[in-house]
C-alpha cells in the first residue's frame, strides 16, 4: 500500500505535559510527529509550512521530508491541506489513501498511525479517523477516491470531513490505544476491530 502523509506544521505545536511515556512514545511537538510519521508505515512524509516557515525548518534540520511552502495559509485550515495534496493528485492511481496530520492537534505514535492503516486496510474503509474525547479529530486517513472532494472544499475554512458528505464508510479509532489497555475496552486492535465489523453488518 502506498499511503503518502501530509503533516500540517505551525508554530504553535507544543509538548504534552511532564509524562514518563510522553518523550519516547506520544508526543505534539512538531518535530517528534514527523518522525513517527516517518517511523510509522506511511511514505513519503510532506511537510506544509504557513506561517514563519524558516523557523518551521529549522525544527526540521536533518530529516529527510518533502517542505511545502502555502502562501496562501492566512486564507484558512483547508488550504494548507490543499497546498499538501495537490502534488499528488497527478499520482492518484497509484495510492492506497492519504494520511493527513495536524501538528498541533492529537498526538501520535508510530504505533497509532499503523493502526489507522491497519484498520483502513482490512476495514476497506474510505475514511479511518483518530476518535477523542472531543469527537473525530485528525490524523485521519482517507481513500485516494476523496481527494478530488477535499480539493474542491472552500480554501478558507476548517477542515472538517463533515462537508465532504455522509456516503463513505468511515471508522473512528480510539487514541487511548496508545495510552495502555486500562483505558481501552478491548485487548488489541484485531479485537477491535472485529467489534467494529460486527456492529457495521
């Protein structure tokens, strides 16, 4: 499966909170998502700058990721989710999905971004998104056969799946996974999904 990622970098990214796990395993900071991007099963990374994009690279000195300038990145959300897709759309045919991330939103894990493929790839769903406690919430990856909608979205707001219609079949993933298996109803992610399967039929 080929599943490029888009990581939308700010300068407002910031760490979690003192946490014994956080520094090794989950992690907001800018820098430490793109590496569990590039740790993760997703390739090739592409990084979307805004705002100040010089200090952005300097938090990405010595990574080997593809850097997108948005001029346009005051207009709003979408387009910088815009800037990071269009390069691919002349290579569609070839891509399984598009993993989308947001620096300064949830945090990941390598182990968190393969499970949203995991789930993509045996759910066959056209959108697996990263479920909290606030509702669906980025990373989210969704089907290559969206693109074209997400490109056709207003450039000045929010990103929100929302918009793009209620016709895909869509899966919300717990963070939690990621947090230990006290705080997650289920064993693993086979097990989860299972679940899942069984409430979709």
């Amino acid at each position: 499966m080929v599943i490029p990622v888009v990581v939308l970098a700010t300068l407002h990214s910031f760490p979690l909170p003192d946490n014994p796990r956080a520094s090794h395993e989950v992690s907001t900071d800018l820098r430490a998502i793109v590496e569990a991007a590039m740790s993760s099963r997703a390739s090739p990374v592409r990084v979307v700058l805004g705002e100040n994009p010089n200090e952005v690279r300097r938090q990405l000195v010595g990574l080997s990721v593809e850097k997108i300038y948005n001029p346009h990145w005051e207009e709003g959300m979408v387009s910088s989710v815009h800037a990071g897709l269009k390069g691919l759309k002349k290579q569609v045919d070839l891509l399984s999905g598009v993993l989308l991330i947001q620096a300064n939103g949830t945090a990941v894990s390598p182990k968190h971004l393969n499970r949203l493929i995991d789930a993509f790839k045996y759910m066959r769903a056209d959108v697996v998104e990263t479920f909290t406690e606030k509702g669906g919430s980025l990373p989210v990856l969704f089907h290559r056969d969206m693109l074209e909608k997400i490109l056709e979205l207003p450039a000045d707001r929010p990103f929100s799946l929302v918009e793009l219609g209620n016709d895909q079949k869509k899966i919300s993933l717990p963070v939690q996974l990621d947090e230990g298996a006290e705080k997650f109803p289920f064993k693993d992610l086979g097990q989860y999904l299972r679940n899942m399967w069984r409430l979709a039929i």
